[in-house]
C-alpha cells in the first residue's frame, strides 16, 4: 500500500476457530521492534503491531471489527460501519475476555534494531463481538470478509504491509473493499 517500504518484514499468521471463539498467532520477523502504549485502546499501530480486521459474513457494509495488538500485548478493538467515522471501541470488560500471549515485554523501548522474531498470539470470544453486530456462528464453509496487516507507524523504519492487496496510494487499513475472503474448515 503506497510505496513500498524499505524495512518489510516478513510476517506469518495462522487462524483458527471452534464454537466458542476466534483464534490468530502471528509470528514477525522483524527489527526496529518498539512498543510504546501502555493502555488498551491506545494508537498501538504506531508500535510494531499487527491486525486482524475482520466482518462476521460477506457483507462488510454491516460494519467490521478492526482487531490491533502491538508486539508488548497492548489491543485496540473497535467495531466501524462507516470506515474512520463512527469506530466504536469496545468496552474494557469485553476486552478483558481476549486471552493474550506475547513472547517480549509489554514496553519495548528504547527501540530494538537488531533482527529478532516476536509472536502474538490470541482468543476472541464471538460472545464479546454480538453486542456490536448479529451474525451466524461460524461453522464448516462459512465465509468472513478479511485482512491481516503488519505496521510500525512511529517506528524508525515506518511499514504498511497487507495480507490481501489494497490500492490506496496512501496506507489507509480502514479500506473494507480490498478485505480478503476466509473460509472456514475443520481441520484435517
């Protein structure tokens, strides 16, 4: 998105799910590794960060949830109709029910320049996300709208990289269009 950057790290996720819940670990080559914030529903995408932003269905106009968490555990989850407009944050007892895993310390500064792999791992209660949104459960071949990105907006080597493409000639991951399509399967 925009140009390429010069720092594109290489990064990895993997999702899953069960009747209870949706699963991500990401796991990021990186350097210039930072995490500055300190409190959930701060602007973590400015620290090494990844996100999942996702719509339950395959239609997005119903609103998505954008799902950020940087490299020390810190999340933003917000639930948006209209992109960058009406984001509603999710309220601090809903976020207490994500289970996060994180293999660095919460506060990553000064900034770590040299190469090293971070994971982050999580659980997302579908139980916290239908106050915001009514939809199906998933289940066998159920399609969600989606994309995976990895940023360091304040980070000394700024990235915007994205899972499925999205033509903004400036990063912008509000972006519902260029969401990718997830199938659901049982494993096997």
């Amino acid at each position: 998105m925009g140009e390429q950057p010069k720092h594109f790290p290489r990064t990895s996720a993997r999702l899953g799910w069960d009747d209870d819940a949706i699963y991500a670990i990401f796991s990021v080559n990186d350097r210039y590794v930072r995490a500055v914030c300190e409190n959930h529903q701060e602007s973590v995408c400015c620290d090494s960060c990844v996100e999942l932003f996702f719509a339950p269905g395959m239609d997005v106009s119903k609103g998505y949830f954008n799902l950020e968490i940087n490299c020390g555990g810190t999340m933003l989850l917000h639930f948006q109709t209209i992109p960058r407009k009406d984001g509603v944050a999710l309220t601090d007892e809903a976020l207490s029910q994500v289970a996060v895993n994180r293999t660095l310390p919460k506060i990553v500064d000064p900034e770590i320049d040299e190469p090293l792999t971070w994971c982050i791992e999580y659980r997302v209660p579908y139980d916290i996300l239908l106050p915001y949104l009514e939809f199906e459960m998933p289940r066998e071949g159920t399609q969600w709208r989606a994309n995976l990105y990895k940023c360091g907006d304040h980070t000394s080597h700024p990235h915007w990289l994205t899972w499925s493409p999205v033509n903004r000639p400036k990063p912008d991951f509000h972006a519902p269009e260029g969401f990718g399509i997830l199938t659901f399967a049982e494993a096997g």
